[in-house]
C-alpha cells in the first residue's frame, strides 16, 4: 500500500444547529469538545435531527479521499464489535479502503463525533472517543506498517499511555512519516510532545496557521516561515481564504485560496486538503501542484455536507 492512516476510528453524526444551542451548552463555536461520559453525549444528541452518518475520524477522511483518487491505501483504527463497528468498518470497505484492524467485543462503545454545523457553515465537535482512544500497540498490523511508502497520523489520536506507544511503535517501523496536527486543542495540550515530533520525527507536517502559530508560539507569521526554513523538512500551513503554503528547505510556495465559493459545511476541509496533498506527494508531483490538489479537494467538500465527495 502506499499510505496507512492510523487515527481514531469515528462515525460522524452529523446536525444542523443554531448558535444559541452552542452557547446553551458551553461549547465554543469552531472548536473540538472531548466528551468523557457516554450519557452526557447521548443527552446532547437527542432531540437534534441527524442530517448525516458516516465512518469518520480525521485521518480516515484523508485515507478515503486518498482512495477516492485511485490510490492503494489502508487504515487503522480501534473500533468495538458492535453496531457503530460494524457500520464504521463496511463503511471504509465500501470506499475500497482496506481496514487493517480485526474487531472484537470491546468494553467500551465504538467512538463517535458529532459535528455541529451552524448557520455560517462552521462546524463544532463534540467527541466521544468510545474505545478509538484506547488503541494500544497491539492493535498495530505492523506487517502493513512497514510495507507501506508513508504512515499518516492524527495529532487527535496522540494521548499518554497506550496511545502514545502505539504513535511511537507505528513511527520506528515506518519509511515516511506524516502527521497533521488536527486542532489547536491538541497543540496546546500535547505542545512539548507536538513540538519535538515536528522537530525530530515527521517527514510532512499539516497544520492550519492557529496551530502552527501556537505550537512554536510565533509573534507573527514570518516567524513561521522562518521556523519551516529552519526545519528541513515538507511543513504544509492552510490559511483559509489566505490560502495555503508549503515550505520544503529554502523552498516556500503559496497558492491563493479558491474564490467564490458556495460554503456550506467546512467539515473536513483540512483532511481532503491533506488527502489531496498526499495524493501528489505519492505520485511526484511539484509541491504547487501537490498545494493545488489539496485545494481542489477541500474547494469541493466545503461546499457540501459532510466530509466525502
């Protein structure tokens, strides 16, 4: 295969909201919310109407879309043995995926995300990670692993504990390793862990210029640039209607943002950005033609729910 994706392995549920049901919950519009009780995420979905489902997770999106354009690739995820399993799992397969992960009976549920969309297209998560946050080394086909050209991984699954094993295990017997960052969330909880995997362990890094920003808590944004000099290694930067930049040694490219657009979700714009990126990065495109695909690709699903073209 030519990329193996290893995140936590989600379904997406997916609603339409108002921004007084955000603030009536304490939930901060554009922000991810990891949600540690099973009852409290039943109690906030019910009574939303479901607008869609799908087998998600950030880096699993990336792997799809990476399929979608003719590419041999797989993933790994943690899933339980259930109804969610079942369909988190049929769902990849029907996307010819190929799901590298044997499901069991497991204590906790299948992990779920609800993805609430407001009236300006922003998305709010709400995540109950189930037994997606609970994989361990073991779960790990490793034979895969090594046969795969890249691994991708999700800044969202890294944790202390068995995850963090897992990443480790997954990066020592691996070719090329690309991560994205996933939320600013995550950076600025895992920052000195973040930090030395960008510094001394990843091939290709995605961020968005918030999470970049903080994680080597830049004044401004050459001080970015100067860091993606400095570091030798493909930084990829999405910078909304800015646009996107890719910075490879002393090269910096920056493609502008596509224009006129008709925005209706924003769910997985950064993970088909990627896929898109990849996707030219696998097949040896120029780095401005790896940035023009990722932009095609997240142009096309913002303008659309959900995170599949």
């Amino acid at each position: 295969m030519k990329i193996i994706g290893i995140g936590n392995a989600i379904v997406d549920v997916i609603c339409k909201v108002d921004n007084n049901f955000l603030s009536n919950n304490n939930l901060t519009k554009g922000l991810m919310k990891l949600i540690f009780d099973q009852n409290e995420f039943e109690k906030l979905l019910s009574g939303l109407k479901v607008e869609k489902t799908v087998s998600g997770g950030s880096v699993a999106n990336s792997i799809v879309g990476l399929s979608q354009l003719g590419n041999n690739v797989g993933f790994i995820g943690k899933i339980s043995d259930d109804d969610f399993g079942l369909k988190y799992e049929e769902g990849l397969k029907n996307e010819n995926v190929n799901f590298c992960y044997s499901k069991k009976k497991e204590i906790l549920p299948t992990g779920t995300c609800l993805i609430l969309v407001t009236p300006d297209s922003e998305r709010t998560m709400c995540t109950y990670l189930g037994t997606a946050g609970k994989i361990n080394s073991d779960d790990l086909d490793i034979k895969k692993i090594k046969e795969s050209e890249i691994i991708f991984l999700e800044g969202y699954l890294w944790d202390e504990g068995d995850p963090k094993k897992a990443f480790d295990k997954a990066i020592n017997h691996s070719k090329k390793i690309a991560m994205s960052l996933s939320d600013q969330f995550c950076v600025d909880r895992h920052k000195p862990h973040f930090l030395n995997l960008v510094k001394n362990k990843l091939d290709i890094i995605f961020a968005n210029e918030g999470e970049i920003t903080s994680l080597i808590e830049a004044k401004n944004f050459d001080e970015v640039i100067s860091f993606g000099k400095e570091l030798k290694r493909h930084l990829v930067i999405t910078r909304g209607d800015k646009g996107a930049i890719s910075i490879h040694d002393d090269k910096v490219i920056e493609i502008d943002a596509k224009k006129n657009l008709k925005i209706i979700d924003l769910t997985g714009a950064g993970d088909l950005f990627a896929a898109g990126y990849l996707h030219g990065y696998i097949n040896q495109f120029t780095q401005r033609e790896c940035l023009e695909k990722g932009t095609d690709l997240s142009s096309k699903i913002i303008q659309q729910f959900g995170a599949r073209i």
